[in-house]
C-alpha cells in the first residue's frame, strides 16, 4: 500500500478600479472619480488523501478524496453607462452577496498490467470547478465589449468516466482510450447584448445545467522507424460534447435553443502528427501537423461564418523546428510555424508564416 495525504489553500483578491480620466495613462485625474469597479475575494481550503493498493501480482486499486470549502465575499461592483457625448447619465453601485460551497469528490482507479507490454486501467472520478473571482466580480471594457460579472455563479461538478488499454513496446507505445464525462452547472463563457440585439455586446460566465462529452484518444510513440534516430509521434481525439439542459438559455437573435447542440469551445475533432529525427547527439530536427475542426463560441451554435473577428475556425498548419546543441549547457534553436501560411481565426487572426529563432543557455 502506498498512501499519500495533504492539504491545500488559496486566496484570490480582487481589485478593479477604472478611472475617469482624459489621459488613458495617466491615472486618476484630480477628483479620483471611478468610471467602474470590480472586487472581492475568494479563497479555498481542501483536505486530500489518496491511497494505491497491490492486491494482486497483476491489480491495483487506486482510491483516494478531496473535500474542499470554497467562499466568496467581500464582493463590490460599480457601473456607469454614458450618452453618445461622453457624459454620464448613470451611476449603478451594489455590494454583492457572499456565495460559497463545500464539495466531496471521490475518485478511483482499477489498473490490470498481466505483463510489463500491457497495461489496461479503469477509472471514474468525482471533480468540482468553483468560479474565479474575476467570473464573479470583474468589470471591464475592452473596445465595445464590456465584461459583466456574475456574483450569482454556482460550482460547476464533474463525473468523469475512462477505460484505457496500452500496448509498450522497446522503442514505443500506443494507447486507446474512452471516455465519458458529464458537468452540471458548467461555467461557460459567452458574449451577448446587454439591451436587445441593439445594445452593446457584453461577455459573461453563465452555468449551463447539463453537459455531456462521450469520446475517444488514440496516441502513438515509436523511436527508430525505419532508420536510427526517426521518431515519430501521434494522437487524434473524437468528443461529442453536447448540451442536455439549458433551461435559462436566452437567445439573442430569437427563435433558437441551446439544447443538443455543440459545447463551445470543443472541436469535433483534434489530432497532432510529426517525426524527430536526431541524426547525432547535437541536431535534432521536428516537423509537426497540427488539426482542428471548427468550434462554436455561442451555446446555440449561430456562429457559423468563417474567418470574421470572434469566429473559431478550423484548421491545418505544419510547424518546422530544428535544434543545435553546442554544449550540455547551451542551444540554439531555429523553426517555421505555419509554415503554409494558412489563414484562420481562432476569436482573432492567427498569424501567418512566422519565422522563429532562440538561443539558450542554462548556468
């Protein structure tokens, strides 16, 4: 038996002042007159201990909990709306209610390894996500967008299920695995109108009750592949991540519903490509593929338009990188992302062909 325990404490502070001022780097003008505000704490205290038995030459069970206490206070937000002239027609300042949580989540693990080649793991697993403070408490503009907080949010909780198998080879291995996982009151980040399709867009963290996301992951590793030194690496993963329940779901362009549609943020699929080869102990040169199906960035699935600002596109690019170890202390490194120049966006442009070159040096 191998038991381990611990404890674990954290404390977040919030501090958010906006000024009015007529110099954007200047401060706080004279009257120290605020334009918003966003505060609060949070913090957390949690208890775990963990424990991994042999009960048999083959079996091992892997058990362990973590109880933790999560609280949110102190919290304060100011909020001024203007006219199209710049001047302030009103003020809205509120102290915010205290939220908080305790969460037991329970985990365990049932690994089979009939020889040192495979190695076949079960596991299910209990998780919490309690809100940030700045999901809780931050206001900010950025351009037209204002970011709102939500004081309201509530811990998001995670069931996770997973089967592995894993085959080992002298030089490599490969690995399958499924998985299953369902959150309720998910914390989702979204953007939306403040007043109507009319109004001014604003981003805010939102529970969504029920998600679900059912996939699988295959990744390989296999050094010396046909000649000494060629490494080639892999994985591709496949998640259906659905929405089950969104009951306080808004549409903000009317007729449209949350449920059964795409996680935000979740591509279909993911996968990753590329070799090494290291010809002699000083070069090592990597070519790397790269691939991502689109993702939604609205609960509804409405943003399907291709390379605009705030889309999530798909795509494919191929990185290039090669290293020169001179001593055991410094390298250099040389490399070409994107090396197509492909273009697309993920919420803005990404960049381009790009050119990359480091030197490094460890004392």
């Amino acid at each position: 038996m191998r038991a381990s325990f611990g404890m674990h404490g954290d404390r977040y502070e919030l501090n958010n002042p906006t000024y009015q001022t007529p110099i954007w780097n200047g401060g706080p003008d004279a009257t120290n007159s605020l334009y918003s505000m966003g505060q609060g704490v949070t913090r957390t205290l949690a208890l775990w201990a963990q424990d991994a038995w042999q009960f048999a030459p083959m079996f091992t069970l892997t058990t362990g909990g973590r109880l933790e206490n999560w609280k949110a206070y102190d919290g304060f937000n100011l909020q001024t709306q203007t006219n199209a002239a710049g001047n302030i027609t009103s003020v809205l300042a509120q102290s915010q209610p205290g939220v908080g949580a305790s969460r037991f989540s329970p985990k365990a693990s049932l690994a089979f390894e009939p020889s040192h080649d495979w190695l076949l793991t079960a596991s299910i697993g209990q998780a919490s996500r309690f809100p940030t403070v700045a999901e809780l408490y931050q206001v900010v503009t950025a351009g037209p967008t204002l970011a709102v907080p939500n004081p309201n949010l509530k811990p998001e909780s995670i069931l996770s299920e997973e089967v592995a198998i894993e085959r080992r080879y002298a030089d490599g291995k490969i690995r399958l695995s499924l998985f299953n996982e369902h959150v309720r009151d998910a914390l989702i980040s979204q953007l939306g109108y403040l007043n109507g399709a009319s109004g001014p867009t604003a981003s805010f963290t939102t529970n969504v009750a029920l998600i679900r996301n059912t996939g699988a992951e295959l990744a390989v590793q296999k050094n010396n592949v046909l000649v000494e030194g060629l490494e080639t690496f892999g994985s591709a993963t496949y998640v259906d991540a659905r929405i089950l329940s969104d009951p306080t779901f808004v549409s903000t362009i009317g007729g449209t519903t949350a449920v059964g549609k795409r996680v935000p943020n979740i591509p279909l699929w993911r996968a990753t490509a590329g070799v090494t080869y290291r010809p002699d102990a000083y070069w090592s040169m990597t070519a790397a593929l790269r691939y991502s199906s689109k993702q939604y960035a609205t609960l509804d699935n409405t943003d399907v338009i291709p390379h605009v600002f705030q889309a999530f596109d798909g795509f494919t690019v191929v990185d290039l990188r090669a290293q020169y170890k001179m001593t055991d202390q410094a390298t250099l490194n040389f490399g070409i992302d994107n090396v197509g120049n492909t273009k697309y966006t993920l919420f803005h442009p990404f960049p381009g062909r790009t050119f990359v070159a480091e030197a490094k040096v460890r004392f």
